[in-house]
C-alpha cells in the first residue's frame, strides 16, 4: 500500500480559526477549567483571535459551567449540539460561515466518539482539522461477545485514522509553537511495543443480533467497483467480503428490496490498482451515488431518495470500512437512520503513515465497528441477515 504524502495542511489564517471545545474525560470538572491542557488552548487561540465554541452534547453531564463568571473566558460561544456530529447543526454552520472560518481546532471529548464524527464531517465540508490529541481520551465501544479494545487502542487508531483522511493530529505543545508536529507516530509506537494484558480489555454487555424491518430496510453496497483491489493482492482483512456481499445483494434482489450503490474517491488504493473481481454492478432501477467525498450523503441526493422511498433502516457493506463505509454510516446515524454493518461483508484496509508505521486493516476494521456500534449501529455477520431474509 503506497504512503500516504501529506499536504501543507495549516494554510489558514488565524481570524479563519475556531476552536470547538469537547466535554473533558472528568465530567466534574468545567471543561474551561484554566489550568487543563484544553484551557491552554483556548487561551493561546484567544490571543491568536481564534473564535471559540464550548459544545455540549446531548444528555452528557459535566458541562454544566460553560460561561465561568469573569475570568479569561467569558467571550466563550455555549453550543448544544444534537448529535455526536455538531457540523450536523446548520445553525452552528451558518455561524462558522458567516465567520469565514476555514479551520476547526477539536479540543477534549471521546476521540472516536464526537471528534471522529466531528472530524470527518469537516473535512467532508472542505475545512482544515486540527485534532489536539493530548486533550482528547477514548470513547467506549461495543461488540457482539462484550469484549471491548482498550481505550489505548481506541484512542492510537482512531487517531491514525483521521490523520490519513487529512487531519492534523497534534499534542497542546504543537498548537502552541504553531509547529503542529504530528502525535501519531508516538501513539502508534507507544501501541506496538507496550504489552497489553488481559485486564486492559473493557467488558460491557453484548450487543443483541438486530432484526432486518420487513419493509423500510434498504443495502447500501459501497465501493465495490475494480479499482479497489481484490483479497488475494492483500493489503486488507477479510478475504472473503467480496462473496459476501454478492451473496447479501443477490438474497436482496430475490426478494425486490431496495439496493444502492455508492462510489467514493479513492484514498486507501495500492499504486497500481487491480481488478476487484467482484460481479456486483448495478441493474435496473438501483441508484448509484457518485459522491465527492467519504460520506455518500455530503452534496448528493441520497438522503431524499431514502426519504422519498420510506426507507428508515441502512444495512451497509463495502470498502473501506475505515473510510467511506464508517463516514457514510456515522452521517446515516446522525440522520436518524437505524444502521447495520456487516462485519463479514466490509474490510479494512492496511496504510501506511508519513512516518513509515502500518496500522493493519484488521485493526482499523475493528476499531471502527466497534465504535460505529457504540454509536447506535448494530453489528451483524452474513448468514444471519440471509436466515431473517428467509424466514
């Protein structure tokens, strides 16, 4: 897999800057408290004339001071967001534009929880990311059995992740020398060479098997086209995801439900991309989703063909799993869609960072879905999609 070339991301100016500041990991304590690293921030973008924005997200506790009386901060924006994504709020949009920001500083919160779904969303929007790391702990997850990753995990790949979609991953420091070096080399060293335990794992409750709705559910299938590269080229989990899916969109067709097909811009391909192999393409009336970016709803028609055909369940499968399959996923949730992923139909793909460190497809396809399932989505494998088909 070729690596990835990073861009000069830090073009905006300062006054095209906000800070979007998360909830912090002790909901006890103000968020604003001056003497945290969020704090730092936001008082180094205070004197940089950066706007800043204290979310508060829906049902959390601990944010209850977000005006401290005085002090440095009492220029802070309070904003309620509605969902873990708060570019989802066109109210708090049309604020940003009416700023001209062009870049967003994510400060504290759950980094694959509201920083991740924040986090692709603006890159979708066109704005520049910075993601201080530092600030930031690991949302929980969720799977099947109830064994969950350790937060470490969660919190190293999830920040990989988003450094390869084009964020800026840096520390408090980074910020404030304005060099903005990047902490995901440091995270992915510190994930590779420190043993994990037993006891590092989380438990929580399994996830029950989720039921297919008799008639509102629609398969969403995608990337799966011949410029993503087939199983045995290697470069990714799941050798069999293809089969799977042919297998899921041919039980779908049988029985007249509806299918759509989605064609993202390519980001996780090898330098020389071979042919998938797949034999899904769309027929008939299926619509295909040309989308411009890692989230099939951004600037298409998806959500009025949904809305329009009284579709109110998702199931997705595709590639990659990491990328346009968790973006779209995420933004479906947002939108109030009942969401699956088939973990046996979708794969992650291996990259490769600017510092020359592999996160393995395994361990992004992982990491996503369990995050995706603590989200809200529902996680479920092949055979017991086509045995409710059935029934």
């Amino acid at each position: 897999m070729h690596e990835h070339s990073r861009t000069t991301r830090q073009t905006a100016l300062d006054g095209e800057t906000a800070v979007l500041v998360f909830p912090s990991e002790n909901a006890g304590s103000s968020v604003l408290d001056q003497s945290s690293d969020t704090a730092c921030v936001v008082s180094e973008g205070k004197h940089r004339h950066w706007y800043t924005v204290a979310v508060r997200l829906r049902g959390e506790a601990g944010f209850d001071d977000l005006q401290p009386e005085g002090g440095e901060f009492d220029d802070v924006l309070p904003f309620h967001a509605h969902g873990y994504d708060v570019l989802s709020d066109t109210a708090l949009v049309e604020q940003l534009e009416a700023r001209g920001i062009r870049r967003l500083v994510l400060c504290g919160g759950r980094t694959n929880h509201e920083v991740a779904s924040t986090a692709r969303s603006a890159l979708t929007r066109g704005y520049e990311v910075t993601v201080v790391a530092d600030t930031m702990f690991a949302g929980r997850t969720r799977t099947r059995d109830g064994a969950c990753s350790p937060p470490q995990d969660v919190h190293a790949l999830t920040l990989a992740t988003l450094d390869r979609l084009g964020a800026t991953v840096t520390s408090v420091r980074g910020v404030v020398t304005e060099s903005y070096e990047s902490l995901v080399s440091e995270y992915l060293t510190a994930l590779y060479t420190d043993s994990v335990g037993e006891a590092d794992f989380v438990q929580a409750p399994p996830l029950p098997t989720p039921s297919i709705h008799p008639t509102a559910a629609a398969l969403v299938v995608v990337n799966v086209r011949e410029e993503y590269p087939a199983a045995e080229f290697g470069d990714r989990n799941n050798n069999q995801a293809e089969l799977q899916i042919e297998r899921l969109v041919d039980a779908w067709r049988a029985r007249g439900r509806l299918v759509l097909h989605t064609a993202h811009p390519p980001r996780f391909l090898p330098d020389d991309p071979v042919l998938q192999g797949s034999t899904v393409r769309p027929v008939a009336d299926e619509p295909t989703i040309e989308a411009a970016t890692a989230d099939a709803f951004v600037r298409t028609k998806l959500d009025d063909i949904l809305r329009s055909r009284g579709i109110e369940q998702l199931v997705f499968v595709g590639v990659p799993l990491q990328e346009a399959v968790a973006g779209s996923a995420r933004t479906a949730l947002e939108r109030g869609y009942d969401v699956l992923i088939v973990e046996d139909a979708t794969a992650g793909y291996d990259f490769v960072g600017d510092d020359g460190l592999e996160v393995a497809g395994t361990e992004a396809h992982w990491i996503e879905t369990t995050s995706l399932a603590a989200l809200g989505a529902s996680l479920i494998e092949t055979e017991e999609l086509c045995e409710q088909l059935e029934d």
